[in-house]
C-alpha cells in the first residue's frame, strides 16, 4: 500500500499553519476541480488527493495521528522491512474517522479515499455498509449576518443550477452536503468559510462587540447605541460605568446550530470618549466638581 505524503501533495511545509494549509488548498482545489478540466481523467484524480490531503491536515486531530502513524509507516516501507506493518500498535484513531468531526452538517466520508486513509483513519471493513460514494469539497464565504440567519446559495454544476441552504448557526469549517451536485453526479461539500465582521468577534456562539460612551454619561448613567445582528438597540449605562466594564446581553448571540431558537450571549465592552476640546462652561463646571471629594 502506497505511502501518501499529505504535505507533498498540497505543496506545503510539515510546520505549516492552518492559514498557509487552507490557502495551498484553495489554489490547488481551483486549478484541478473538474469543472475547469472537464474530461481529463488526471485533473480528476489530482482532484481526488488534494481533497484527500486537506481532509486531514485541515483537522488538528487527524493531522497529529498522521504524523505520528504516518511517518512511522513511511520509514517502514522505506526500510523495506519483512512482514506486515503493525497497525494494532497505535491502537487506531480515537472512535474510527467518523468521531474526528466529520460529521458536523453531514456524513462525508465514503468508499473513495484512498486504501492509506481507509487503513490509517480505520475505515477497511466498514465501507461496504458505507457505500456512499466520495464527495467533492468546494469552499464557499458567507457573512456572519448570513450564519446569523440562515441564507440560501444557488449553485452551478454541470451546466445545471440548484439552490442550496444554508441553516443558521453554522460555523467556520461547517459542512453543507449537495447531493449529486459534483462532477460525475458525485455529491458536493461546501466548506463554509465565515468573513470577518468589523462590528463583532465570535467566541463560539457568543457574540463579542463594544459600545462608546461619552464621559458624562459614564458618570451620570444614560444610553448607549448597540449594534446587534437583529438592529440596533438602546443599552442602559448605569450612574458610574467604568471604562472597559462588559454588559451581558442574553440571548443576544449566534443561534445553536441544532436548536436555532436558543442563542448564544452578546457582551457588550464599554468604551469612555474624553473630549478633547470643551466650551468654557463645560471647563468651568468641571473645575468646580474637581474640587468636590468623593
């Protein structure tokens, strides 16, 4: 059984970040998908492996078994040593692939990786029962208002359009399964790829934001304009707000993927604005409160 050097195949270091994994992938993935190469059964194939390749360094857990399990079966094929290579010693991957997080949106996995993965990763003797065939992986960018959501794609392929959802609470890296939407009448996986939001920092399905406040109404309690993905609303700074303090806002967050009608929390960071230029009433009156001790 032939060795596959994950690494080699998307071209990039065994040190390689996830940023620098992802975007070998995304160039590789685009100059081999089958749509551009339609009839050429080697782009097909080359296709094949760069899926294969980022389905396991993309994952951290995965990509660490690979290159503990790996490493020590490529030196053994090098070595040429007789006998068997003995799998039983690495005691398998934790839960068979199915338990490495694939199955976030659906099931991908199928009979068409390769005799190594199905070896490494534990799928041999199960893929029968499991006779879906391989999909094809596709990345596709959403805003995080559309995970907020919930939002639909319509998709070409094979010179047919189809229309796709795309649930609420979906994250980075989620997996939407179009059936019979890739080459040959395969299925598609769309890997979802969440763009940045200048408003909002995403922790899970909390929501992270700030709101700013002039001075005096961070001494004598007010209002504060808040931005949240379903508008605009008014946040009560209490008498005494200090600078960087955080408000929670219940319910305020990212809908839960199976349960889109309970949501994650919004926190809500204060920020004090010191005036730079004052009216020379403004200065009098604060002269006058300065010399007032608290």
């Amino acid at each position: 059984m032939e060795y596959k050097d994950y690494y080699k195949i998307l071209g990039v270091d065994r040190k390689a970040s996830e940023e620098d994994i992802r975007k070998a992938y995304r160039k590789l993935a685009k100059q081999y998908h089958p749509d551009y190469n339609p009839d050429n059964k080697q782009a097909e194939e080359r296709f094949k492996e760069i899926n294969e390749a980022y389905e396991v360094l993309s994952d951290a857990k995965k990509r660490a078994y690979y290159d503990r399990v790996g490493s020590d079966y490529s030196q053994w094929q090098r070595r040429g040593a007789p006998g068997d290579f003995n799998w039983d010693q690495y005691g398998g991957f934790p839960g068979g692939a199915r338990a490495a997080g694939m199955d976030d949106l659906n099931d991908l996995f199928g009979s068409g990786f390769s005799d190594f993965f199905q070896t490494i990763f534990g799928m041999r003797g199960r893929t029968a029962s499991r006779s879906q065939p391989q999909g094809y992986q596709q990345e596709m960018d959403i805003t995080l208002e559309e995970a907020y959501k919930g939002t639909t794609r319509l998709i070409e392929s094979s010179g047919k359009q189809k229309r796709v959802r795309i649930p609420a609470g979906v994250r980075a890296g989620s997996k939407v399964r179009v059936a019979g939407a890739g080459p040959n009448g395969l299925d598609l996986y769309l890997i979802l790829n969440i763009k940045e939001d200048e408003r909002f920092e995403r922790r899970g399905d909390d929501l992270h934001t700030t709101a700013t406040v002039d001075i005096f109404t961070a001494i004598l309690g007010g209002e504060a304009d808040v931005e949240t993905l379903d508008g605009r609303i008014k946040l009560n700074i209490p008498a005494g707000t200090q600078p960087g303090q955080i408000f929670r806002l219940a319910g305020r967050g990212m809908p839960h993927l199976r349960d889109p009608k309970n949501k994650g929390d919004l926190f809500v960071k204060v920020k004090v604005q010191v005036p730079k230029y004052l009216t020379s009433k403004q200065r009098e009156l604060l002269e006058e409160a300065s010399k007032i001790k608290f």
